[in-house]
C-alpha cells in the first residue's frame, strides 16, 4: 500500500455492526465509492476493493467486471486500555 498517501486528508466512517457483511467464509465491507465487495483480506494487502482489482467474492450477487473504482482503502483499529479494577 503508499505509505506516501496523506491519510490525515482522507474521508473516514465508523464501522457497525452492520457494515461487515459475510459469504463463504469471507468477510467484506462494501467500497464506499462504487459499492462493490472490498474484502478484509484485499483491503489490508492491497488497499483496494474487488471491483478495483477485477475479483468476485463468491455468493455474492454483484458483479465486479468493468468496475472503475479510484478508492484507496484503508482499515484502521483503534482502542484504549481500561484502567486496572474500576470500582
């Protein structure tokens, strides 16, 4: 992935329950550019969707041949350390 992009520019939504979706054993987001399945798997090695990378997630329905799709994606987890025995 460009480790020259500027992330801190970039456009940025929360994550519910709802927005991880699973088929055949895999998990995907859709893009949130041209909807297409963006997998866990091709967002953290390639930072691209399917339709990006021309790859269809099977038992979807959604075709991701001739997909232009210009998002970089990137997933991000955040979290914080409970203080030790709250009382």
């Amino acid at each position: 992935m460009d480790n020259d992009m500027d992330w801190e520019e970039a456009a940025r939504m929360e994550l519910g329950p709802d927005t991880l979706h699973e088929s055949q054993g895999s998990h995907y987001l859709d893009c949130p550019e041209c909807g297409s399945p963006a997998t866990i798997e091709n967002v953290v090695q390639h930072g691209r969707c399917n339709g990006y990378l021309d790859e269809q997630v099977e038992g979807v329905d959604f075709d991701v041949e001739k997909i232009s799709c210009t998002a970089r994606l990137r997933l991000e987890l955040a979290y914080t350390s409970d203080s030790e025995a709250e009382e």
